[in-house]
C-alpha cells in the first residue's frame, strides 16, 4: 500500500497520503499530519499504562493509525450518502494483555473489536503472526486484518450486531455459530468495501489485493482447524472456511457497496 511502513515515522508515501487526503477535504496537510501525528488519547500500549509505544512499534502504530483514518474516511462517506453521520471507533494499541468492556483479550486472541465499548484492540504483535504463523506477510494484509475489525464497528453502528446477537442466544449451539460465520463473513466485505474505496484513491500498488485474500485464505477455519487440531469440523466454524473470506472480501472489494454484503440472505431485518 502507498501508506507507512516506509521508514520511521510518516515515510514519503505516507505524506502523499496526507497530500491526497488534503486534497480530498480541503485541509491544510499541515493540519492533518498534526492530526495524524501524536497518539491520541484512546491509543497506550499496555493496560493503563503511559503512552510511551516501543521504539520499534513505532512505524506499525504510524501505519495502523493511518489505515484507520483511511477507514474513516471511506465509511465517513459512505454513511452520509445514506444521510447517517459514521462514529469513529477507538483504538487501542497493546502489548501482551489487555482488559476490556468484552473481557481479557491477548496477543493470542489476535485483533478483536469490542462492541460494548466500541474500541478496536490491536496487539502489534500481529504483524510478526500475519507473517510467521500464517504466512500472509504485507501491509494491505495487515490493513485488511484492521479494515475487518472496523467492519464489526459499522455492523454495530448499522445494529446487525445487535441483532445477531439477540438471535444466537435463541438458536443452538450449531446454529449460533453459523451466525456468527455470517457476521464474520460480513465484516470481510465490509473490509472489501473501504479496500475498494482505498483503490479509489490510488493507495492500493500492485499485488495489495493478492496480499489481502492471502490473509483472508490463511485465517480461514478450515486452513486453521488443519493445522492446529489436523482435522477440520465445520459446525465449529466461527469465522468461515478459507474459500468463504476469500469470496466475501473479493465481493466487497469489487463492489464497494454493502448493499452487496448482505451473508444473512433475509435472515435479519
Ligand atoms: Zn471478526
């Protein structure tokens, strides 16, 4: 992607970024590296602890941050061409163990959204796994992992959350997780959307979308099931099979429209 990762701090395709983005809201860029440059009060790493991220996080949490302010900006849009105003997410960057309104979550959870407190958690740690334990290294890997978790936030903000939530506690077991693979696959489009509006903008470069159905692929629950357990059981699934993340992110990105990401097929309303 033409976003940070280059170089500590903002890199040269990160301040055309911010020129692009100036130019899309008539800012100053100025203003807006400002805007983008000092961790904002709802980003600390550790629980509770000071603001001090580790040097080497550093470009990571750069990069997260200005994915997530591409991700406000496309649903930003998106929302109020359905006349709804789009309610930004906070971020909070840990390491090792955080405590939130959803419970204890850890490096081993991986990147979670927590709707009772509407907060993505991003353990940095997850851009050494994308790489290491499923071999899906790249930066629009990495931005679709973030783009996804801000999918649940607009599933929230849209009330499909809620909705799924309150008819998986009357459904069995089975049942419920095949909800819940609907909501997954759903937040994987939803990714696909803000990738299509990225592309929009030119910030995608050669090979990004590849990078991002590799992860899709490489976090399926099939891929994983195999090789955590060697066997793979389907009633189990809570995110969707490899072929399915693939498809759903494909769709959104095609599209960029989530009129075309409806995984429930009529069963909310
Ligand atoms: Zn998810």
């Amino acid at each position: 992607m033409r976003i940070g990762m280059a170089g500590a701090g903002i890199g040269g395709a990160g301040l055309l970024l911010i020129i692009a983005l100036s130019l899309l809201t008539g800012e100053n860029p100025l203003d807006l590296l400002q805007q983008v440059g000092p961790l904002p009060d709802s980003a600390h790493v550790g629980s509770g602890g000071p603001a001090t991220a580790p040097a080497a996080a550093d470009e990571e949490s750069e990069f997260v941050r200005v994915v997530l302010g591409d991700t406000e900006d496309a649903w930003g849009r998106i929302f109020a061409a359905a006349g709804r105003q789009y309610a930004e997410p906070s971020l909070v960057l840990y390491s090792g163990a955080v405590e939130s309104a959803c419970g204890f979550g850890s490096a081993a959870v991986g990147p979670f959204y927590c709707p009772s407190d509407a907060k993505v958690y991003l353990d940095l740690s997850f851009f050494q796994d994308l790489t290491s334990r499923f071999g899906a290294p790249g930066d629009f890997a990495a931005a679709y992992v973030i783009a996804h978790e801000v999918g649940h936030h607009v599933q929230r903000l849209l009330g499909l959350e809620g909705q799924v939530a309150r008819l998986r506690q009357r459904v069995s077991a089975a049942d419920a997780n095949a909800l819940s693979v609907r909501l997954e696959l759903q937040a994987d489009c939803f990714a696909g959307v803000w990738g299509h509006h990225a592309a929009r903008k030119d910030l995608l470069e050669q090979g990004d979308v590849e990078e991002g159905l590799r992860a899709a692929a490489a976090i399926g629950d099939d891929r994983i099931q195999r090789r955590t357990q060697g066997y793979v059981v389907p009633d189990s699934f809570t995110h969707g099979s490899s072929a399915q993340r693939v498809e759903w992110l494909k769709r959104g990105l095609q599209f960029g429209d989530i009129a075309r990401c409806d995984t429930f097929e009529g069963l909310l309303r």
